[in-house]
C-alpha cells in the first residue's frame, strides 16, 4: 500500500510549551512541492486529505492546534472548507494578494470561527482591514534587519494578532525575539520539521465518481448516499474514519456510514468526495481530465442559459461521458453497476432527451461539427461563452490536481 506522508513543525509559546503544530506537503523526504511536481493548490489538496483522513488529526495534533497553507482559492472560495473551525489555524500564504475580496472573505471565515494567520508577512499599510481580522501573524525573521523587526513588532502590536518568529535559528535569534514581544516562535533551533507517515488505502475511483453523481442528484436521499459510500470499502472506510475523527468531534461514535451522512450533512460530505476524486484522477494523461470537466461544467451550463432545472444531471453526464477514456473500459461496462436513472443512461449512450442533446451539443463543439453545435433555442454566442466558462472552470479545477 502507497505511503501518506505530513510534515509537522511546532510552534511554541514564551513558556516553551507547544501551541500548535504547523503541518507541511510532504511526498515522502521530498520537502518542496514544486519539485516534486506539485502545484501550491494540490499541495493543500493533499495536505488535507492525509491529515484528516488518511493519518488523523487527533494523531498529528492530539490537543493542539493545527495550522495549514492554503492557497487564494480556498479563502475565496465559499463553502470550499470541508472541516470545522475545531483546532484549525487557516494561514494565509504571502504570495495572495489582498484584496477588498479576500478580506470579505476572511471576514466571513472568522465570523463562522476560524482562526486566520498571515504567513511570512512582510508589513504594508493598506493591509489595515485585513491586520483587524487576523488572530496571528507570523513573520520570517530572515527576511528583516534587525531594526525593520523592531519596526514591524512596534507597528503590528497595533493590532490584537499575537506574533510569531518563524525561523528562529539559534539561542540568540529566540533571546531577541522574545525580549522584543513575540508571543509564539517557530523554527529550527526549537524544532525541525517531523514527517509522520501512514499507510494510505487505494481509493477506488470509479466509487467516487460514483458517489459525486449521487451527490449531485436532487432526488438522491440519505438512504442514496449512504449506499453509494458503501459501495465500495475502501471508501466507506475512509469516510467513517473521517467522521469519527477529531476533526468534527461528534460527542459519540458514529457507527454506520447512513448515521454519518445525516450528520456530517450534504454540502461537506460533497466536499470531501470531490477532494477524494481529485487525490485519485493522477494516474491519466491531464488533457482526458480537461475533456471530462469541461464537457461536465459546459452541460450543465448549457442547461442554465436553456432555464432547465435542476442542471445537475446534465454536469454527470458531462462528466460520465468520458469515463471510457478515463478508465480504459466499455461505457457500458463502466454504466452497469452504477445507479444511474434512465434518462441519464439514455444520455450517455444514445444522447436521447434534453441531457443527450446537450451532450451532443458539447461533442460537437469539441469536434468543430459546427451545424450540430446547437441545444435548445440557445444563440451560438450564448453557446460559445458557455464553452468559454466550462474551459476557465476546468483549468482551475486542473491547476488543483
């Protein structure tokens, strides 16, 4: 079985006591996500899925807090966070730019009781609003003389944030950070980062393709989703561990995957499938996964601009229609044991209904067919921004992976 892997770094307070573990990508001994060929994004993707899945939060942390880099997408994003606000610092990377957006967002994250950090940041003083909304600020003291880290711990105690020094690096650096003010302090001369690794379950990525269609159902009922999870081991074991875990600290144990869906509630649960689909799609060429987004996102646009509702259906034919590329198999075979209703197996295999011709809409357009890029009374522009919109989407969804 694949190995997971999680870097952890304490961060201290003024009594040398543990405040927080900071958690860190980690592919095996590889430190740098960009050189193991890993973007920012899918470096967070993967920090999240091992800590509160595949390893566990309460055995990376037990009682602490747990700190994570996460990239602009995840604070602009709503409704993108899949764990709870319990034990978890949200750091803010230094490359985001901050934006009247991203403190609107920040704003509502804390209001929903997340705890903010502002990693490596260097000072500005447009950055009041954002200053206000941060409970920590951690400053890379390599990064400054010694009178501009005089200068940033005067100004920034302006602020309730409590301070951190990363990268303090010998006794003196941890002497003179802390006679300066700093409240908590982190780096190699207090501790190296510590890879904790577990044995990590292959995923089966047909049940959780599986799995999002049902998510994506509106007729589909706790008793759908429950039965879809347990359609596979693998992933119903991974979801119980997840639901049992620190993470959401329920006041019992939950027993049965049904008992957990209702709890654990509809929105989170589709966030954790699709970051379980998206840790498992690594093994095929990246353009097959561009041709499955985009023919799911524009479907279902297609059925926006048309007013059809619910549009759901039309994003799991989109994406189901390319599952024969994705896993080597007969759409057919693939279709068999899925409990897909008819009108979406007439769509995929016959492109009948609306669903089918929205389909065929898609293929059309991807193979220049232009008389047969058409679906309902909709324009070509309103057909071509559609496609537009599905690319932009899909790119964002890949820059992920």
């Amino acid at each position: 079985m694949p190995d997971v892997f999680v870097g952890r770094q304490p961060i201290f307070d003024r009594q040398l006591n543990v405040y927080a573990y900071e958690l860190l990508y980690r592919s095996g001994q590889q430190r740098n996500p960009a050189l193991a060929g890993v973007s920012g994004e899918q470096a967070s993707y993967r920090t999240i899925i091992n800590t509160f899945i595949e390893i566990g939060l309460d055995r990376l942390v037990r009682d602490k807090y747990a700190a994570i880099n996460l990239t602009e997408s995840f604070f602009l994003e709503e409704n993108k966070l899949p764990f709870t606000p319990k034990q978890v610092i949200l750091e803010i990377l230094e490359d985001i730019p901050v934006t009247a957006k991203l403190v609107d967002s920040v704003e509502r994250l804390t209001s929903e009781g997340y705890i903010i950090a502002l990693d490596d940041y260097i000072y500005q003083p447009d950055h009041a609003p954002l200053l206000k909304l941060a409970k920590i600020i951690k400053i890379d003291i390599t990064l400054l003389s010694a009178s501009q880290l005089i200068e940033h711990v005067r100004v920034l105690r302006r602020y309730a944030a409590k301070l951190v020094a990363e990268k303090v690096e010998t006794a003196q650096e941890f002497i003179t950070c802390r006679d300066l003010g700093f409240d908590y302090f982190q780096g190699y001369f207090l501790s190296r980062p510590q890879i904790i690794s577990a044995e990590s379950l292959p995923t089966n990525r047909l049940a959780v393709l599986n799995l999002l269609a049902v998510l994506h159902n509106p007729d589909a009922d706790t008793d759908d989703l429950a039965e879809a999870i347990n359609t596979d081991v693998t992933t119903s074991y991974k979801m119980l561990k997840l639901i049992n875990s620190a993470a959401f600290g329920f006041s019992r144990k939950i027993n049965s995957i049904q008992q957990g869906v209702m709890l654990l509630g509809r929105r989170n649960l589709a966030s954790w499938a699709s970051m379980l689909a998206m840790s498992t799609i690594n093994d095929r060429p990246s353009e097959i996964l561009r041709t499955a987004m985009i023919r799911a996102k524009m479907c279902e646009l297609l059925a926006d601009a048309a007013q059809i509702k619910p549009s759901d259906s039309y994003f799991t034919v989109g994406l189901f229609s390319a599952l024969d590329l994705l896993l080597q198999r007969q759409l057919t075979q693939l279709l068999a044991p899925l409990p897909l209703n008819s009108d979406i197996v007439a769509a995929l295999l016959y492109r009948k209904g609306p669903i089918g011709e929205a389909l065929s809409c898609v293929l059309a357009y991807e193979l220049a067919d232009w008389p047969n890029v058409q679906f309902a009374q909709l324009s070509t522009n309103q057909i071509l921004v559609a496609n537009i919109e599905a690319v932009t989407w899909a790119n964002g969804i890949l820059d992920m992976l």
